[in-house]
C-alpha cells in the first residue's frame, strides 16, 4: 500500500488567489502535483517553464518532492525590478526636500530640530 500525501498548490494574481489541495502518492514531484491540482486550467498563464516555483516560501525545482501537508507555491514574474524602485523612491524623496541632496539622508535641518528637543 502506497502512502497518500496531502499537498496543498497555490497561485495568485493581483485580482484572484486559488488554493487547491491534492491527494498524491509519496514520491510525486512538485511539477506533478501541480499538474495533478489542475490550477493551470485557473490560471492559463501559468509556464513552468519560465515561472519559478517554491514549497513555503523556499524556492524548489520542478523535480523535488514534497512532504505530507507542504504548500507548493508558483510565482508569478515580478513587474518591477525592486532595486529600481528605491531607486526612484530616494530620488523623489531628494527632489521634495525630505532627502538631504548629497547624502540621501535626512536634511541638516531635520537633525537640528531633532537634536535641540
């Protein structure tokens, strides 16, 4: 008699976010289960191929196997690099004055006010 696993797989979009649980044999891969949760027919954006994929939060490869009660998750590429984004972030800062020019830390005259309380 062979071991049955419970295996939860998830995905989510900005509009939508599906759990599904599968029942697989010990031994099934994460490529698998995912195939065998059917979430693909949800969500026809979902490549394998191109997508990364991860059990709790830790990436995983399609031919690792999961344990009894795992959590396959399948993420979707990022829209924006976040690097670029603080980037920005402390450029916008710098330009309304809440960023010193030079250094991107706080203005002299924010330090000043604070120090004299």
């Amino acid at each position: 008699m062979m071991n049955m696993l419970t295996i939860e797989v998830a995905y989510a979009t900005p509009e939508k976010q599906l759990i599904l649980t599968v029942q697989v044999p010990e031994g099934t891969t994460v490529q698998q289960c995912i195939e065998q949760s059917g979430i693909v027919e949800h969500f026809a954006e979902i490549d394998l191929s191109q997508q990364k994929v991860g059990i709790w939060n830790k990436a995983a490869k399609l031919d690792a196997t999961p344990r009894d009660g795992d959590r396959i998750e399948i993420y979707r590429p990022l829209i924006a690099d976040p690097k670029a984004v603080r980037k920005r972030r402390a450029e916008r800062a710098k330009e309304e004055g809440r960023a010193d020019k030079v250094t991107g830390g706080r203005p002299d005259t924010q330090r000043r006010q604070r120090s004299k309380e």
